[in-house]
C-alpha cells in the first residue's frame, strides 16, 4: 500500500487526475450516454373536439354494466358472509 492509503487503485487514479469524487453521482455508462444524446424537436399535434348535444349510449351502457358489476360483488359478499347466525348462550 502506498503510505496507508486505504483507497482503492482507481480512487486513488482519479484523485491524481484532478476529478472530485462524487460531483457526479450517475454511473459512468450513463455519462457516456447523456454525452451523445441529442434532444429531439417537440412534435405539435393538434386535436380538434367535437360535442354533439346527442345521448350516448355506448357510455350508458358501460356505466349500467358497472353498477350492475357492483351489485353483483355485493350481493355474493351479502350471501357468502349474511348468512351467519349467532345464538345467544345463556
């Protein structure tokens, strides 16, 4: 070891080099990654709404169908565990 210096070999490479330890926290892959990494442009897209005044049934269907779901979970939750009798013991 090199006058009791605990740090590893690439530690102690590093500080030689004049980098400070932990400036950068991300790994060295990612740095590589970000160097060669250009933005792209944003894309604009443009979406046009459309309300008609009409009743749609297709949402009503699905809202009925959803409560009718949730009646159904209800009613066997009511069968499965409604059923217990408990007796007073004198």
């Amino acid at each position: 070891m090199a006058g009791g210096d605990l740090r590893s070999p690439d530690t102690r490479a590093a500080a030689e080099q004049g980098r400070v330890a932990g400036s950068d926290l991300r790994s060295p892959d990612t740095r590589d990654a970000a160097g060669s990494v250009r933005a792209a442009e944003p894309t604009i897209v443009h979406t046009i709404v459309v309300r008609s005044g009409d009743f749609d049934w297709s949402d009503a269907g699905v809202g009925a169908a959803g409560a009718l779901g949730l009646v159904a979970v209800a009613a066997g939750a009511l069968a499965a565990g409604g059923a217990v009798v408990r007796t007073r013991h004198a």
